[in-house]
C-alpha cells in the first residue's frame, strides 16, 4: 500500500527516503526476503535510500554504520525525517519521521509507521544521516557478503 504525503510538511533530501519507505507500508516482514513481496529492515532502508537518491548503500545494518561513519554521518546526529536510526545494537533500522517516529520493517508487524523510536525499541544505537551516506556511497556491490552474517544476528535478535 502507497500511503504518499504521509511525511506531512517535512521538507528535506532525506524526506524522500522516508516517502519511499512509506510506499512499502503493508508490506509483509521476511529475514532476508529480496524486497519483491516482503522486505527486512536492512532491505528497506537500501531500497529507499536507492529510490530516493539512486545510490546504493550497504543492506547490512553494521555496514550502514560504518559507510555512514565513513561519510561522517554517525553516531551523536540527531535524525531528520528520512535519516536512519540504528536500535537494538546494531541489529535493526528504521527510517525517521523527523518527530521521534519511525517507518521499519519489523518481525512482528511487516513495514510500519510508529510513534516512537525509543517506546519501541529503546536506547537508540546511532544514526545515519542518508543525504551524506548517499552522496558518499557509489558501490553496486555495496554489501553482499554480509546478507548471510545480518540474517543470523537479526533472527538471534528476534
């Protein structure tokens, strides 16, 4: 399900790596799953971030951090409406609203928009600022090793 303008005025280049994350709203949650019919939160963060800004980046939630730490982009940000929020360690990702919510692909629920980042998960891990992540990230082959290694640490996590 499409739900477009669910990012209400926020404005911004990351704004539309949120956009595209909530165009999977609905969508079923499968570790590992190639984003056709189901995604996981590595996944959905990737494709979004590809579709917003046609750069590839890292599906594998440590690789995004340490791409984003490379860019600059890391730990003590604080998140706009469309950057990354790394929870639980750094076994998961969601896509801020800009008001301490989120858009995720969540075991328990498939993509959602939620309320609160910290109500859900807790203690937030870092952050990835996805405008800086993107323009500093050009591999196609961003991360296909660690598929296998973020699929064991996510199903352990859940």
């Amino acid at each position: 399900r499409s739900v477009s303008g669910l990012s209400g005025g926020v404005t911004g280049e990351a704004v539309s790596v949120l956009d595209a994350a909530n165009e999977q709203l609905g969508k079923a949650y499968e570790l590992g799953a190639d984003g056709t019919w189901a995604t996981d939160c590595g996944k959905l963060f990737s494709d979004s971030v590809l579709q917003a800004f046609g750069k590839d980046v890292p599906r594998y939630v440590p690789s995004i951090m340490d791409a984003a730490r490379a860019a600059g982009a890391g730990d003590g940000y604080t998140p706009k409406a469309g950057d990354g929020v790394v929870v639980l360690g750094d076994n998961h990702i969601v896509i801020s609203d800009g008001a301490g919510g989120y858009t995720g692909a969540n075991s328990s629920t498939g993509v959602v928009a939620k309320p609160s980042v910290e109500g859900d998960f807790g203690a937030i891990t870092g952050y990835v600022d996805t405008s800086l992540l993107a323009g500093a990230t050009s591999s196609t082959t961003a991360d296909s090793a660690g598929s296998a290694a973020n699929a064991k640490k996510l199903a352990e996590s859940n």
